[in-house]
C-alpha cells in the first residue's frame, strides 16, 4: 500500500462526508439564520427557539435526501471492500 493510494482513500472518505452532511449542514444553517433575523426583530431571545425548527428542517432533509445519502455512503463502502484484497497486506 503506498502514500498516494492511503491520501487517495481519505480524500474520498471526506468527499463522502461532505456529500453526506453538506445538506444537513446547510438547511440548519438557513433555518438557524432565519431564526436569528426574526429573534433580533422581535427581540425574543428564547434559547429554545431555535431548536424546534432546526431539527423539523434536518428530519425533513432526511426524508427527502435519505436515500440518496444511504447510496453514496453504500457505494463509497462497496468500492472501499473491494480494493482490500488488491492492497496485497
């Protein structure tokens, strides 16, 4: 197993994470803005309001990109089971 195929490897792993995340992370961030413009408006400054919508907004962009999400997690291990018995460990 040389170096290049070991940072080849991790580069794929953290592509993956970021395609897996990439949609949570960025529908809790726009729900998590939006709930802070209309806190700084209203002046309401309740801690639990930004809870409740962030995690409706994450359960709903589960449910809609789930299996999308479940098919590059799956192909990123089948192609990683795969190479092991070419590694020659």
């Amino acid at each position: 197993m040389t170096q290049d195929y070991i940072i080849y490897i991790a580069k794929e792993a953290v592509y993956t994470v970021l395609l897996i995340a990439g949609p949570l992370l960025a529908g809790s961030i726009l729900v998590g803005l939006a709930v802070s413009i209309f806190q700084a408006t209203t002046q309401i400054q309740e801690q639990t309001l930004t809870f409740v919508p962030k995690l409706i907004v994450i359960l709903i962009i589960l449910v809609l990109a789930g299996p999308w999400m479940l098919n590059i997690l799956a192909d990123f291990t089948i192609n990683l089971y795969e190479t092991i018995p070419r590694l020659g460990i």
